[in-house]
C-alpha cells in the first residue's frame, strides 16, 4: 500500500474506501482527524478519549452515558470504525465494557491502529467484515448499545437504510437497549424523513438530535437517530444536547412524527444510499 507523511502535522494512506490521511488539530496537542477523500470521518484525542469534538459523535455519547447508570460496563456494537472514537470514549467512560467495531475497510483498520493504537485490555475487538454480515454474526439479545455510522464515501449505504436491517439491529438489542444513527441529509430531507418512518415500523420510542438549521431543511448536515424498547432519557437528552458547544435540537412524539410527514418506510427492495453532501459541506 502506499503510505506517504505529507508533514510533521499529517499522515496519508490509501485504503480500500480512498485516501485516508490523519490531520493534527491544532487546538489539541495530540489530537487527529481522520479524513477520507477530504471528508471528516472522526476526531481522536488519544490522550482525553473522553473528548469527543464532532458535535454528532457528543449526541451519541449522551445516549452512550445515559443507557445505564453512571459506570456500568456496557456491551456495545459499533457498525463503522473510523478512528474507533466512540469505542475509545465508551472504554473511557466504562470500564470493562465489552465491545466489537465492525469496519469493512481492512485497510483503514491498520491505518488507524497504526497510527493511533488502541489502549491495551480495552475489551475492544475489531472485525473487517461487511456492516450487515458482523450484525448477523451476533446472537440476539446481546447489545446494550448500537451505533451505526457508516459511510461509504460520504453516503451511507442503501443496504443500512432498510427495515430488515434495524429488524436486526433490535434482534441483537437487549430489551432496554438503545439504538444510535449518524445520518446526513440536506433539504428536503427526504432521506432523513424516510429513515425516521423505517424506525418507527420496528422500535416504539425515538427521537431525532440535530442541528436546528439541518431539522428545518436549511442546510446538510448530520442527525443522530436514536431508538428504543423502552422510553428514551428524551428530557436529559434535549438538555445535554442543548448545551452543547455546537447546541442542537431533539424532536420525538408527535413534533417527530409530523417531521416525518408521511413518508413510506423502505426496504431492502427500495432502499438507496443517503444523498451526497454538496460540495460546500467540508469548506
């Protein structure tokens, strides 16, 4: 593979999914963001794993602190690797937690593990298979926590936008688990409007975390959906997101089910990949 440092500040590999390259943030001694083909994947401080700086990834660690009490090790399930931020924040911030990342791009997990180890007896195992082939792979009732967050390029893949998909991501879930989506979709969210209608055939209770301007249709951006069994800490979650540095806005019950505005749930014989974002995005 070829494998260039294009300074002191970055380093650039080629993977399976594009051009990865690590970048030091300058606000962070030690800190990198991956990068693939341009687009942010991850933001990694080895040092504070329990910093988490993209604003999706601290609406999804709310979820992760608020799944059960303060402490309690977790089983986690991460479709999508990147730079392993929010397995690093979970063995972080709960210690003994079991966890499995499941990253098809090999190539980006031996970039990544290169270049930014994770820390040893952090009971996290990493396996490159196909996002859908891992989950299938896990015995039911076993997660207390899925996060998906992938990505091929920019988009997330058709076949992770289905009902048969999140039927199996709540066959592995343990009954009061919870369920976490990074998605991204700009106006007229018709991507995101049908996400939320697919969730809603298969898990009870959820709500949608986003930036104001993405929920009106504004701009692109990224939505974390989030799913249950069982009610979710919506009150502690509007609040945590709310004073966040990059404040955001939870929608659920009616206001989400009026966000969806009747869209058709898809399937894997419908489903397509989310949209690309323009190209004023990453500027």
């Amino acid at each position: 593979m070829a494998r260039r440092r294009a300074s002191v500040e970055s380093v650039a590999e080629q993977v399976d999914g594009g051009r990865a390259e690590l970048v030091e943030d300058r606000e962070r001694p030690g800190a990198r963001t991956l990068l693939i083909d341009g687009a942010p994947q991850s933001h990694v401080d080895p040092a504070h794993p329990d910093h988490l700086e993209f604003a999706y990834q601290r609406r999804i660690g709310h979820l992760a602190d608020l799944a059960a009490p303060a402490g309690r090790p977790l089983h986690a399930l991460h479709l999508g690797g990147g730079a392993f931020t929010l397995a690093r924040y979970v063995a972080a911030t709960r210690p003994r937690s079991t966890q499995q990342v499941v990253e098809v791009d090999a190539a980006l997990v031996a970039f990544v593990r290169r270049e930014l180890p994770l820390e040893t007896g952090a009971r996290i195992k990493v396996r490159s298979l196909d996002a859908r082939e891992g989950l299938a792979k896990l015995p039911d009732d076993w997660a207390d926590l899925v996060i998906a967050d992938v990505f091929d390029g920019a988009r997330t893949p058709a076949r992770l936008s289905s009902t048969e998909f999140l039927a199996d991501v709540r066959r592995v879930l343990r009954p009061g688990g919870h369920y976490a989506a990074n998605l991204t979709d700009g106006p007229p969210l018709r991507y995101l409007r049908g996400q939320v209608a697919t969730a809603a055939g298969i898990f009870p209770e959820l709500a949608l975390a986003a930036d104001p301007a993405v929920l009106r249709g504004k701009r692109f951006g990224n939505a974390v959906l989030m799913a249950s069994a069982v009610p979710l800490p919506v009150a502690e979650l509007t609040r945590r997101i709310a004073s966040d540095p990059h404040a955001g806005r939870v929608e659920h019950g009616k206001a989400l089910r009026d966000f969806t505005g009747g869209a058709a749930v898809v399937t894997d014989a419908s489903a397509v990949a989310s949209p690309a974002p323009p190209a004023s995005a990453f500027e």
